[in-house]
C-alpha cells in the first residue's frame, strides 16, 4: 500500500467538529459517538486551539486545533453545532465561511440548529434545500434568500449540505451517516428505528449486522 492511499484513507476517516462556548452538547452525541464507534476519527476544532471551550452543559473541551488551519482537502466532513452565539453575535461568523471553503470544495457539512443561522446570514442557504428549528427563525436572519428552498422536515441532505433542527439530533446523525456511507442501507433504517422510534423490532437487525461485521 502506496503513501497516496494511506493518505486518502486517512482522510476519508477524518471528522471535523467545531467546538465553542455554549456549544449545544447533545446535538451531535450520536453523530460523534457513532462515528467514532465506526472508526471514523473526530477532531475538534476552534477559534483558538490554545484556549478551552464550554459548552452549554458546562463541559470543557481543549480543542485539537484551530480553524485557520482546517483545510478542506484535509477532512471528510465539518459539523457545526447549535450554540447561543449564533444569535447573540458575529463570533462564529468564521465557522459559516470556513463551511464556504468546504462547499466550494465538495467537502459535506453537516449544521444543526443555530448554526444553520449562521450559514443563512452567509447566503449558504440559498441554492441548497434546508431546514432548521422553524421558517421563522431563518427568515429573520439578515442576508437570508432561501425561503423558497425551506423544507419541513427533521434533517435534510441537499448534495454536500446537511442541515436539522435543535430537536432532532438522530435524524441529523442519519444524515450523516447516510452522506458518510458508513452503514448499509437497511443497517442505517434500523439504526434510525431504534434510537429515534424505540423500535424494539430493529434491534436483531443491527445484531444481525454487527456478527457480519457491517454495523
């Protein structure tokens, strides 16, 4: 096996997740830990990598790295999370641009939440099909032109964007998961019953898989 392979591999199991104070930590506790579970490794990512993050469950995370020097070519997806700094200010402005970077790269990004916010402000939403907590909440965001693509759904995939609601951190993972290729198709759908719906049914489907080694 050649260094280019290695290297693509690596790559393709390279996770980035913005970090921030008052990062929403249960948005993403099943696309991360699933991921994670799945071999995929998840780096975080801030402003400054020197200084501690709280999250809104006051959880305090030393990020990996900064975002000045996340590439695109460097990673498989960005996840931006919810957070109470997407409404109050322009701080994280920099995550919706560095998620510019990473669409115009045809990296997917994946935002629930606040920070779908934050990509309406940067006019992301506009050429994509999206959601997020409500219409509403999107239509106040100055900059905003994607009204006419707004679906009401719990997550939506539209090319290399995901985006969901705050109150819907499973379907989000599913999106993920699906966008990732990380279980099959049928693996995906009982994963989703299971943990979305307490589908008991689907519990011997993902056993099922797991003894293939494919879940």
């Amino acid at each position: 096996m050649n260094g280019t392979t290695e290297s693509a591999r690596t790559v393709a199991k390279r996770i980035h997740l913005a970090v921030y104070d008052t990062y929403a930590d249960w948005e993403t506790g099943h696309t991360t830990a699933h991921l994670t579970q799945r071999g995929h490794q998840v780096r975080t990512v801030a402003l400054a990598a020197e200084q501690p993050v709280t999250t809104m469950g006051g959880v305090r995370i030393q990020p990996d790295m900064a975002l000045a020097d996340l590439k695109p070519e460097d990673s498989a997806l960005l996840i931006l999370t919810g957070a109470s700094l997407w409404d109050t200010s322009d701080e994280l402005a920099p995550f919706a641009e560095k998620a510019r970077e990473f669409l115009a790269a045809g990296v997917p990004v994946a935002a629930i939440c606040g920070a779908t916010a934050g990509l309406a402000r940067a006019g992301l939403l506009d050429d994509h099909h999206h959601t997020s907590a409500a219409a509403a909440y999107l239509s106040e965001q100055p900059g905003y032109g994607g009204a006419e693509r707004y679906v009401e759904a719990d997550a939506v995939t539209d090319g290399s964007l995901i985006t969901a609601g705050p109150t819907e951190p499973v379907a989000f993972a599913r999106e993920v998961f699906a966008q990732l290729g990380v279980y099959q198709p049928e693996v995906l759908d009982a994963w989703y019953r299971l943990f979305h719906d307490s589908d008991e049914s689907a519990f011997p489907v993902l056993m099922a898989a797991a003894e293939r080694g494919d879940a």
